[in-house]
C-alpha cells in the first residue's frame, strides 16, 4: 500500500475515490484511515467494483482528484480523473492443499495454470511443486503477469489449450476457473484457497453449455427483444448495428442502458428475450438469475 501511497502523493491528490471489489469489504474501512493518516481524504465507492473497466469519473462531482482502483490492474482506459491501480496481492500458500489433493491430477500430466491478479506469486510456487511431482506445467503471459487471466481476456488459457491436458486455477471462488470452461474444451479444475480443495468444473460446463443452448433456441423465436448495454467506461458499445439487424429479422427490439447489468432492473418490462452488449460474462454466470433468456453478444 505504500507504494500506492507514494504515487498518490506524487500524483498531489488530496481527496481519493477508492473503487474496490466486494472482497475487501472487511479491509476497506482500515484501508480508508491508513490514507487519512497519510493526509488523504477519501471517498468510499460502495457501487460495486467488479473489474477496471469501470472507472467512476463521478468521483470529480464529489471533488476527487484522484481515483484509487483496489485489486485490479489498468485496462488503458482514459478518465478525467488520474487512476492509481493497487493490484492487491495476496500471498497465499497452496502446497498444503496441493498435498491433500493432488491425487485429483493423477490423470494428466501436462499442465496449464491460470490464475487472477491477486494469486499471480502462486504461479511459480504451484509450478515448481508440480514439476517436482513429475508434471509438465505450462504457463503463458498474456496479461501484465504470467498465468493471469481476466474475466474477459483468457488468452492466458486459450494460447496453450492445444498442449495441455488439462488447467489448473489458482484462485479463491469459481469465477475465473468458469471463464476457462467457457473458452477451451480441456477438463478445468479450480485449486480454491478458500475452500482448500481442488475440483473439477465438468458440471459447471455441462450445466452453462446446456442453458446457452437453450436460450440461443428460444431466442430465434422471441419476438421483443431487449438490447442490454452499460455505460461503465470500458464496457460501453454501440448497440444500433445490432438493432438494425434484429429488426431485419422481425423483432421489435429496445436498447436498455444501466450501470450495473441485473435482472430487476428489467423486470415489469414486456420482453421475451435479452441480449447483453456489456460484460462477457454476463448472462454467464448469473444465467439462473434471469427469467427470460440471455444472450452474451461475445459469447454467441
Ligand atoms: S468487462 Fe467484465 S470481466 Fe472484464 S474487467 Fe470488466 S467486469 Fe471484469
């Protein structure tokens, strides 16, 4: 946090907008003092912080001069205000889960890892356990760090599908480890350091693959159709093309805007389908949460 510190300091920020994801919850109150105590004042966005593709230029309306993004690295996106990105590592220790669970792996031998920002200094650690225990591990950089992967950018995954046998996720939570499910055909396990456990995720891709093909069927038939776009900076695309497009093809369609995508915010809305223009992996992840089918524009 220093180093962050410095930069904000260097930056003259006096008032700091801090975006943080839900996991830092607990953290977020002690990480505002710390910056006070530093002679910084803070704003604490409590709008959930799910990637840097949302950068809140509003922090200006509350006289911020700078924005502090917690947990996530830039995405190159421009803002009015200067972004100081704190990637929040968090050291964590695998080897005792890979211990108790590595007999999970016994059926491949050639190994990809992916893993989040927050675990990237897990890679070299995993790596070098599975190398020891005869495994071929394969690690590809296409982020800022070797093996990271994003919610919407897996080429991590994607580059070396052809010469694993399977991957390995570092993380704590299934999101990242289900991102690889839906790009590769190879089997995914997720080594959780929540949980303490390695699973497999073939019931996530059996489910998710049988509800995506589900709603591509119903969509042929839906009649009105709701064009979901959000204006998070990095998020935002035209949705007219596709509009145009729909509209060809019989449907009365409606462009809905929103900040955060979520299923009530449709609600009383007279729709028979949806088609998400905004994150990729919305409509992916919640696919249970919505009532009527979805469509992920980058996932069709
Ligand atoms: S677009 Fe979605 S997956 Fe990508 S950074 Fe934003 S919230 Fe994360």
């Amino acid at each position: 946090m220093e180093e962050e510190i410095e930069k904000l300091k260097k930056i003259k920020a006096k008032r700091v907008f801090v975006q943080f994801p839900e996991g830092l919850k607990l953290r977020i109150q002690d990480i505002s003092k710390k910056l006070e105590r530093e002679g910084l004042e803070t704003v604490i966005c409590l709008e959930p912080t799910f990637g840097a593709c949302d950068i809140r230029d509003e922090a200006k309306l509350l006289g911020c001069d700078a924005i502090l993004h917690i947990g996530h690295e830039s995405l190159g996106i421009e803002s009015k205000l200067p972004v100081v990105f704190w990637e929040y590592f968090i050291e964590a220790d695998p080897c005792p889960i890979l211990d108790k669970e590595l007999d999970k792996l016994k059926d491949f031998k050639n190994i990809g890892l992916i893993t989040s920002i927050q675990f990237v200094k897990s890679i070299p650690k995993v790596k070098d356990y599975l190398e020891k225990k005869g495994k071929k591990v394969f690690v590809h950089k296409a982020l800022q760090y070797p093996g990271q992967v994003l919610g919407c950018n897996l080429e991590a995954a994607k580059a070396i599908e052809k010469e694993v046998d399977c991957f390995l996720c570092i993380s704590a939570g299934e999101f990242y480890a289900d991102g690889v499910v839906l790009v590769t055909e190879k089997p995914v396990f997720n080594l959780d350091l929540e949980k303490k456990e390695i699973y497999s995720l073939e019931e996530f891709r059996k489910k998710a693959q049988k509800i995506i093909a589900w709603n591509k069927a119903q969509f042929k038939d839906a009649k009105r159709v709701g064009i979901l776009v959000s204006w998070k900076k990095g998020q935002v695309k035209n949705p007219f093309e596709l509009k145009k497009e729909l509209e060809k093809d019989g449907k009365e369609v409606y462009v809905l805007a929103m900040d955060e995508i979520a299923p009530e915010k449709i609600e009383g809305l007279k729709l028979d389908a949806l088609i998400s223009l905004a994150c990729p992996r919305i409509g992916i992840d919640d696919l249970e949460r919505y009532k009527i089918p979805i469509i992920n524009w980058d996932q069709n």
